[in-house]
C-alpha cells in the first residue's frame, strides 16, 4: 500500500477512479482513517466523489468513528444528492449496524425510496448481527408482502436466524420456499437448512438435505456432527465425525460438545487426544469444553495441562476460557487456584463472578463466596438471577440462614430480580440443611409458581440429614407425582427410614422400587492420576490393580479403626447386622478411589475424587481419618451438583444446546436450562458465536436429516449440522454413527461429536474419541479443549485436565474466558482449589461464568468464606450477580454452615440487585437451614415459596431430615418428593437411611417393600479415581478390576491400620435391621473404600488421591477417608453428590458438616 501511495502521490491530477481505487485499499488493509484523510484532500483539491466513492470510505468504520466522521459523511451523501443510490445507501446500513447505532440504520431503511434486494439482505443480516432474530423474521415477511424475491444470502440470513430462535415454522416455510420455486441448492443454502433443522431438533429433516446434498464440504458434515450431538444423539454423531474427511476446529470442538452433552466427559477428552494428532490447532472453544470436560471428571492434572497448552500454543485466553479454568478448579476442588485464574483475568464478566461464588460456596468457602457476591456488587456489575443461585448455595454450604434469607429477600428488593423456581429451592435447600423444615416446608407450599423436583428434593435432602421421615414422606410422594422414575428419591426415603429405624416403611419403599422397576443410581467415584481417570464403584474390582486397592483398603480401614474410625453403619438402609453393614460399607467407591490414590500417588499428592452421588458419612469419615493418617489431602467433589437442590441444574449436562454453546457456558448453561431457566438459557445460547451463525442446535432432526439425506452434494459443515445436531436431542449413538460415515472432519465436527457425549454423561467416550481425535490431521481448538476439560471435570480426571491445559499451552490454542472457565471449572471439579484460583487469577479476562464457576467451586471444596469473598470480589469489579451467581453463593453459605449470612444474601438478592429468588435459591435456603438443623425453618421456606416446589427443594430438606435424623419430617419431604418423582429412588432410600438411624425398622421395611412393589431399585454406589490419565470405576464390593486381589488386600491392611487409629465402623450408615458384624460387613466394601485403596497402591506416597462419587459419601467411609488421610499422609479429594471433600491430616474441609 506504501508503494500504491507513493505512485498516487506522482499523478499530477489523479481522476476519481483513482482516488476511490486509492480509498478502497485503504479501507480493504484496515486502515479507513487514511481513507478519510485521503478523502478529506480529495474535496480541497475540488475532487467530486461519486457514488463508488462512500461505499468504499465507510466500509470498516468502528462505533467511534460512525458517531463522528460517519456521520459526517452521511452529510455530504445528502449534499452530493448520492442518498437515492442504493449502493450508498446499502453502505450507510451497513455500517451503522456494524457500529451497534440500530436507530441511524433503521432511519437510513425505511427512508429509502430505492431499495434492492441487497438493501434487504444488508438489514437482515444487521439484525442477525445483534440477536434480533424476530425483526430478521418480520422484515422476511415484509419482503414477501412487497413482492421483493429473495436470494440465496436472503434465505441464509433467516435461516440462520430461525436456527438461533428456534422457529421451525418460519424455517419449513423457507424450505418450502426453495423446493417452490426451485431455487439453486446452493452448498451454503443446503448447510443453512441442515443447520436449522438440527437446531430445531429436526435431524431426521437434517440428514435428509444432508444426504440428498450433490456435493458437502466441512462445514455440511459439522452441521450434521453438531445436529446429532445437539439432540444427545452423540454416536450418531460420532459416526458421521469419523467419515468426514476433512475437519476443522468447529467439528472437533462440536463432538466434543457432543460428548460433554451426554456427560461422556472420557470420550470428549479421548476425542480431544485423537485432535491433537491432527493438523487442526484447538481454539479457545475447544479449550473451554476440555477445560468443562476436565472440570466434570475432576481431572486437575489433565485441566493444569489443559491450562498449559493453552499459555503454550497461545490460544486466545478471554474470558470464556478463564471461567472455564476457575470452573475446572472449583470442580476439581483447588479454591486456591481457581481464586489465582480469576484474580489474574483482565476482563471478568458476569458469569466469572457467578462461577466464582457457585466454586466458592459448593467447595465450602461460602462466607468467600458472599465476599465475591459482595465484590461483584461493588464493582457496578449487576447480578442476574443465576448469580443469586450462587450466592444462596454459599449460604446453604455455609449454613447461613439468615443472611441467605436476606439475599433471597434482596433479590426483588435491591434488584428487582424476581426469585424463580431454583431460588425457592435454594432456600429450601439452606433451610432443610439447617434443620428448618418445616420453615423449609413452608417455602415450598408459599411459592408462586409451580414446584419442581428439584425443590422438593432440596427438603427431602434434609430430611435425610435431620432424619424427618414424616416429611420426607412428603417430600418424596410429591418428587414422584413429577417423576415417577426418580429412583434417586425412593432410595433417600429408604435411608431416611433406616436412619429412623422404620424398617418396615423401608421394606415398603423398596417392594415399590422392585414392583416399579426402579433402581438405584449406582455410586461412583472417580479419581484423576497422571491425566488418566480412573473409575470406581461400590465392591468394584474390575480395576487392573483392584488387588493392590483392596489390600490398600484393608490396610487403610485396619489403619483409621487404630485411628477411631468405626463404620457408621447409619449410612447402610438395610435391616440387617452391623457385620453386614459394615461389609456394605467397606467397599465404596470413595473409598477404593482414597486406597487407589494412596497407591498410585507419592506421599502428600492430593487426591482428588468425584463422586457422582453424595457421599456417605462413613466415606466422609473415612476421608477425614485417612488425610490425617497418610498425611494427605482428601479432596472430594461432587460430580454433577452443586448442592442437592440444584443437583439438575448446576453441574449436569442434560441440556440441548448448540455444539457452540459449551464453552465458557459449560458450567453455567446447563444449570440454567436445568434449574427451568429457560429465557437465561436462550440468552446465553444466543449469545455464543458460531462458526457464520449457522451451527446451533434446537431439535427439529428428522427435518434436517431430510435436508441432508436429499442433499445433492454434502460438506464437511453438512455433515457436522447432522452429528452435532443428533447429539443434542441426545441421539449420541445416532450422532456417532453419522460422524463414523464422515469423509473429512474437521474441529467443529470432532467438537460436536464430543459434545454429544458430554450431553449424554458418556464422558469416558468423549475422552476416548478425543484420543482418537489426536491421531488424526484436526487439531483441537479452544471449543475442544473446553469440552474435554469437561468431561475431565466429571470424571475427577484431574491429571487428563492438567495434560489437557499443557496441551493447550503448547499447541498455543486459544486460551480464552470460556477455556478459562472451563480449567476452573474442571479443577475445581478434581478438587484442586489451588490451581483453580490460580487460573482464575492468571485470566486476562473473566466473565460472569468465571466469578460464578469459582463462587460454586470453593464453596462445594470447603471453601465457603473464600467463595463468599470471591463473591464480594465479584461485586467490587463492577460485574452484576445472576440467579446462578446466587446459587453459588447460597451453596456456600450451606457448606459452611452460615445460616444468617446465607439468609442476608439470599434476602440482597431482591433488595440489593433486584433478582427474584428462584425454586433453586429457595432450594438452597432449605438447603442451609437443614443442614444447620432448623429443619422447621427450611420447611417454612418451602411452604411459602411464591411459586412451586420441586423435588430438589423437597430433597433439600429430605437430606437435613436425615442429617438430623428428624424422621416426621424426613416422611413429609420424601412424600412430597415422590408426588412429584414416583420413581425417585434415592428418596425411598434417604427415607430408609433416617429410618434405620432412629431405629425404626418397620418403616424401613415397609419402604424397601414398597421400593420392591414399584420396581425401584437403589442406585449403586461408584467411585471413579483417575490415575495416569485412566478412569477407574468402583462399586461397593466390586471384584472385576484387574487388580482386585491387591486392592482388597490394601482394603484389609487400611481397615485394619485404621482400627488401630481409633477406626471403628459407623453401622448407622447401614438401613438394615441386622447385627453390627453383618452392617460393618456392608460398610467394608464401600466404593470410595475401594477406591481409596487402588489409589494408595497405585501411587506414590504423598500422592493425592482423587475420587469421584455418584452418591452422597457415608459417614463411615467418611471417616475412613479423613483417617486414612492421616495414617498414610495423603491428602484424598472424594467429591460427592453434594459436594468436596477435602481430607488432610485427619480432617475434611467440610468440618463434618455436609
């Protein structure tokens, strides 16, 4: 351009042809001030411009300059009478939209006398551009009433905006359209139609264009990979990944998505290796979903490695990659580096300050997570209703009732945020916690809108915790009104039961469960070493060193009983002797995954577990003793909940979002969608950005697979839109079988496939296919790493995550706010709370996801007054809390214990910030006041929720029942719950639990029969433990590892070093109406015993030992845990359905209070 100059400055009197030749390149390098200033010596030489001339002067103008020298031009287009041509005019339009001035666009478009169809496709495309998907519609019918023919770019342009507003009608009126008037099946016209109808959910439609397509290029196959995945159809898309012959970033990162959807958070992260050996480099998006990925598995060491690759091969580190990097650390229960990656962003949003209050409060920092809340207030940034979530969840996990109740009540007051139906729950979830359930009861019953679930849940959870089987009763009978095949709910019924030894209700129950065919959800847990995660179940010896485990185990329980540990046999809901349920007890996945980690790891290495269920107080025992006795860390996480009465919504991916939504958003998203958040999902669903806005996801497949079926020709995108689409309707298998036929893949194909796993829960199958995605020539980008961050986060694949933040470092993949957010995530997840902080603290920029990933993250690790204070940091940097943000706040104060802060914040959230508190904050208020012992409390906020319970709620306070072994109560919440889940099973179990700890073994009967009369069936407890980047998965007594033999040998050598600690069997964990020897039989072969076991002979000493739990952890393997933490100095991380546990020296974070 210097050279073009340098001849233009020779021409004694250039023409306007020149001049405008001599603009225009100006314009095309970047640089429209020259042209400006060309322009501006232009008019003093008394050159005339025509009407080339302004179109190549605006195009490329910013906001600043179309508020000056724009509209200066505009002018002299008025005053060179150049107002009437339309390509001045289209130009004008363009570039006020492209500058965000709508009015000025809109202005210059409806004064014109002179419109084209081009005029027409500039202002749609306008309106694409800013989310105003329904003026891009209504102008589409204003076109037609005019009598103005479309063209191809016309009918992409609304496309794409029925696929972002889900408008299937308006989008089948296009295709009938097309098929009308036999418009040219254009590739991109084909890919937009597959795209819409994958969007709409419509994949049969999809695959129809798809395979109807003449000729397909990458962006037609992610279209499909990206449909397929979207409708949870992850195998399907898989399929159709794998024949694609050419791949991008977007199709790796879309079957990554697709994996992650599906929870197959494995399969993503595999998927996410098979990328690195391909030649497409992982962008910042692919980093958020690894890092989301990482975050579900707890796989801090693969989402540290993660965050490594990323600073390594500089990718794109905004704010969407440190809210994932803060909400990997909070899930992998490392509040200390989650705090360092948010303290480090440049830039947060609203979502860095609600991740960093949920990671506070849900890893027990609730009064931290309240202090980020109030940070966040403080630094301008409002806080929506997402943001209150969090904060209500860090009073729950803190216990603080009131000041929950006053930042539930600050919500509309302060906000004007109205409180929603996961608000309720919170509140019922912190009052039930705390031991108020009948002021829980009563939040519930005040509601104004409906109930769910989830709430009810909240108050069964307490219930079980308060030992209240009357309302647990309640509770559950209106869970299984809403979900009869909640097996979740029978089974806490049952230990609620069997904590109040009513074993006859027990019994009951489970006739019901085996009559209703229910079974119950199987604990597991699991633990990341060296990037390999590694699974567990109760009794699981399927693990390839299950031998070393178990002798691990024994030694550890021998170890914790010298100790103090005895099995809390409470835990157990069945009739039978301790003996049996201390063999019960034994071989949880918690505790297979603290034995793997003490064997696998060297001495004080952290271990780190998820458990995908709440852990049991005999596993949090256990954890305690044992980080005491082996001087480790014992570092438990949840799996897919932040507290139980956001256990649908916070960490679970049971969404149908777009391939592109999971990335920052992972950790958030689907906790809006899932807590009924519709409008907030939408909102953060249409605010991601994909690959030329054609890939998102709504539903409609069997249209979309008609496009793609009937396509002519088909794409790399076509056959994406397919995949990705049939993953998100959650037809994963479908998804991959697509993917499996894809030619030529690229990111966005790969990406979606993943996803669809992860949308699925299959998260082994997400790693395992990013494994393969590695060995091809894509290589993963940031929408990648994010998803496989997520699957690592689920599984509690800490060393996978931090293998996967090197990768990214090293690959210099985008490191944006969503990959960001997404190794917090992921670390918070493996119950690394240090690097967690850490990214958090690193992150040049965070966002709303960041502060909420890291509130939740330190508080479910134990971190509840360090959430709190994320949350006041939160505030402080001027980014507003949502009701998520509130969730994670809330949580902290339950973990915590700090009922009046916890009611404080949950009344600011009105009063301060005008956010309504939703069924979930309510939930977490029950949720604090259950586990704080007001039971009579938490059912009140339940009775006078304005709008309706849910089983969360509910369960909330079923769980504070059995805490506080409050039986009535613990009948009232599971009778509610089980109107609204008749198959909920872990109700009929909690309710057995609190039955068997009062002793009332004719209820508990009479629930185990009604369980077996209803076809219900307990879940099985897993624990998952990750070592050397491989899942291992126990369940109680679990034999099929491969190395059984020394897994059960270490389990005898621990068991009996722990009785030498002062371990003895907490039989009360145990809802069986038989001797101590058989309960302490039951205990003996819980999972997380199990698991501990393998990690203590898979390890080396100091080595921390991670575990990932299905269900909640019992006390005994509790106590083993913080003995076996002691006796052999390891630190073992188990997270739990409820939360982190993190055992060191004897001691769990939870300070027993969970």
């Amino acid at each position: 351009m210097n050279y073009a100059r340098h001849v233009f400055d020779t021409i004694v009197a250039p023409s306007v042809f020149i001049w405008n030749t001599m603009i225009k390149g100006y314009s095309r390098i970047g640089l429209p001030e020259n042209g400006v200033s060309l322009y501006s010596e232009m008019l003093r030489r008394n050159i005339k411009p025509d009407h080339y001339t302004f179109p190549f002067l605006l195009k490329g103008f910013t906001r600043d300059m179309a508020l000056g020298r724009g509209k200066e031009l505009h002018c002299h287009v008025l005053k060179y009478g150049f107002d009437s041509n339309v390509f001045v005019q289209n130009s004008l339009v363009h570039m006020y939209f492209s500058c965000g001035l709508i009015d000025m666009a809109r202005g210059v478009f409806d004064g014109s006398q002179t419109m084209d169809v081009i005029t027409w496709n500039v202002i749609l495309s306008g309106h694409n551009r800013i989310k105003q998907f329904d003026e891009t519609r209504k102008l589409f019918d204003e076109m037609e009433r005019k009598g103005v023919l479309p063209t191809s770019v016309t009918l992409v342009l609304v496309l794409s905006a029925c696929s972002k507003s889900k408008d299937l009608d308006i989008g089948k009126r296009v295709h009938k359209y097309v098929k009308e008037r036999k418009v040219e099946p254009k590739l991109i016209l084909e890919n937009a139609l597959i795209d819409m109808y994958a969007a709409c959910g419509e994949m049969d439609l999809a695959l129809g264009i798809f395979q109807n397509m003449k000729a397909r290029d990458v962006i037609s196959w992610t279209a499909i990979v990206a449909g397929f995945a979207s409708v949870g159809e992850v195998d399907l898309a898989r399929k159709y990944f794998d024949q694609m012959t050419e791949r991008d970033n977007v199709s790796w990162t879309a079957m990554i998505d697709g994996y992650l959807r599906m929870n197959r958070f494995k399969e993503a992260l595999a998927l996410f290796r098979v990328m690195q050996s391909s030649d497409i480099k992982p962008d910042e998006f692919t980093m958020v979903s690894i890092l989301t990925a990482c975050a579900h598995l707890g796989a801090l060491e693969l989402g540290e490695w993660i965050k490594t690759y990323i600073e390594k091969n500089q990718i794109k580190n905004d704010v969407h990659v440190g809210n994932a990097l803060i909400d990997m650390y909070f899930k992998c229960g490392n509040v200390e580096n989650a705090q360092r990656i948010f303290n480090e962003m440049p830039q947060v949003d609203k979502f860095t300050w609600t991740t960093m209050i949920v990671g506070l409060a849900i890893n027990g920092h609730g009064e931290e997570a309240l202090d980020m809340f109030s940070k966040m207030l403080k630094s301008s940034m409002v806080p929506d209703v997402i943001t209150y979530i969090g904060v209500l969840c860090a009073c729950t996990h803190t216990g603080m009732v009131d000041v929950g109740k006053r930042f539930f009540a600050s919500m509309t007051t302060q906000h004007g945020i109205e409180p929603n139906v996961a608000h309720y729950g919170c509140m019922v979830d912190l009052l039930g916690r705390a031991g108020h359930l009948k002021e829980a009861h009563e939040v519930i019953n005040n509601m104004p809108m409906k109930t769910n679930s989830v709430v009810w849940g909240a108050l069964l959870g307490a219930c079980r915790v308060h030992k209240d089987a009357e309302m647990a009763e309640m509770a559950a009978k209106q869970i299984l009104e809403l979900e009869p095949e909640n097996g979740a709910v029978y089974v806490m019924l049952c230990n609620i039961y069997a904590a109040c030894n009513r074993w006859e209700n027990l019994r009951e129950v489970r006739q019901l469960m085996m009559d209703r065919g229910i079974k119950k959800t199987p604990g597991c847990s699991l633990i990341d070493l060296n990037g390999v995660v590694h699974e567990f179940v109760a009794g699981d010896q399927s693990h390839p060193r299950s031998k070393e485990i178990y002798s691990k185990l024994e030694e550890m329980t021998r170890d914790l009983k010298f100790a103090g540990y005895s099995p809390d046999t409470s835990e157990i809901s069945l009739d039978v002797g301790e003996e049996d349920k201390e063999s019960a007890l034994y071989g949880h996945s918690e505790k297979l995954a603290i034995a793997f980690g003490l064997i696998s790891s060297e001495p004080g290495f952290t271990i780190r577990i998820v458990k995908n269920l709440r852990m049991c107080g005999d596993c949090h025992r256990v954890a305690k003793l044992a980080s005491k006795a082996y001087n480790r860390e014992h570092l438990s996480l949840k799996s897919l909940t932040v507290v139980i009465v956001i256990e649908n919504f916070c960490w679970t991916f049971e969404t149908k979002l777009s391939l592109f939504t999971i990335s920052n958003q992972n950790s958030l998203v689907h906790m809006y969608f899932s807590c009924g958040l519709i409008d907030i999902t939408r909102g953060v669903f249409d605010g991601s950005q994909t690959m030329d806005d054609y890939l998102e996801s709504c539903g409609e497949m069997d249209l979309a697979l008609g496009i793609f079926q009937n396509m002519k020709a088909r794409d790399v995108i076509s056959w994406t839109a397919i995949v990705a689409g049939f993953a998100s309707v959650g037809e994963v298998d479908l998804a991959r079988k697509y993917f499996d036929q894809m030619t030529e893949r690229d990111n966005v194909s790969w990406t979606a496939m993943i996803d669809g796993y992860l949308r699925m829960n299959r998260f082994k199958e997400a790693l395992a296919l990013f494994r393969v995605m590695q060995s091809s020539d894509i290589k993963p980008d940031e929408f990648t790493m994010v998803s496989i961050l997520t699957a690592c986060a689920h599984l509690g694949a800490l060393e996978l995550g931090e293998w996967i933040k090197t990768y990214i470092e090293k690959n210099q993949i985008k490191n944006d706010v969503h990959v960001g957010n997404a190794l917090i995530d992921m670390y918070f997840k493996c119950g690394n709370v240090e690097n967690a902080q850490r990214i958090f603290n690193e992150m040049p920029q965070v966002d709303k996801f960041t502060w909420t990933t890291m509130i939740v993250g330190l508080a479910i690790n134990g971190h509840g007054e360090e959430a709190l204070d994320m949350f006041s940091k939160m505030l402080k940097s001027s980014m507003v809390p949502d009701v998520i943000t509130y969730i994670g706040v809330l949580c902290a104060c339950t973990h915590t214990g700090m009922v009046d802060v916890g009611k404080r914040f949950f009344a600011s959230m009105t009063t301060q910030h005008g956010i309504e508190p939703n069924v979930a904050h309510y939930g977490c208020m029950v949720d604090l006041l259950g586990r704080a012992g007001h039971l009579k409390e938490a059912h009140e906020v339940i009775n006078n929720m304005p709008m309706k319970t849910n089983s969360v709620v509910w369960g909330a306070l079923l769980g504070a029942c059995r805490v506080h072994k409050d039986a009535e109560m613990a009948e009232m919440a599971a009778k509610q719950i089980l109107e609204l889940e008749p198959e909920n099973g872990a109700v009929y179990v909690m309710l057995c639990n609190i039955y068997a700890a009062c002793n009332r073994w004719e209820n508990l009967r009479e629930v185990r029969q009604l369980m077996m009369d209803r076809g219900i069936k307990k879940t099985p407890g897993c624990s998952l433990i990750d070592l050397n980047g491989v899942v291992h998965e126990f369940v109680a007594g679990d034999q099929s590892h491969p190395r059984s033999k020394e897994i059960y040998s270490k389990l005898e050598e621990m068991t009996r070093d722990l009785k030498f600690a002062g371990y003895s069997p907490d039989t009360s964990e145990i809802s069986l109406d038989v001797g101590e020897e058989d309960k302490e039989s039951a205990l003996y072969g819980h999972s997380e015993k199990l698991a501990i076991a393998f990690g203590l002979i898979s390890s080396e000493p100091g080595f921390t030992i991670r575990i990932v739990k299905n269900l909640r952890m019992c006390g005994d393997c509790h106590r083993v845990a913080k003995l076996a933490s002691k006796a052999y100095n390891r630190e073992v991380i188990v997270r739990d359905k409820t939360r982190f546990h993190h055992f060191r020296h004897g001691s769990c974070s939870c300070k027993d209070y969970w």
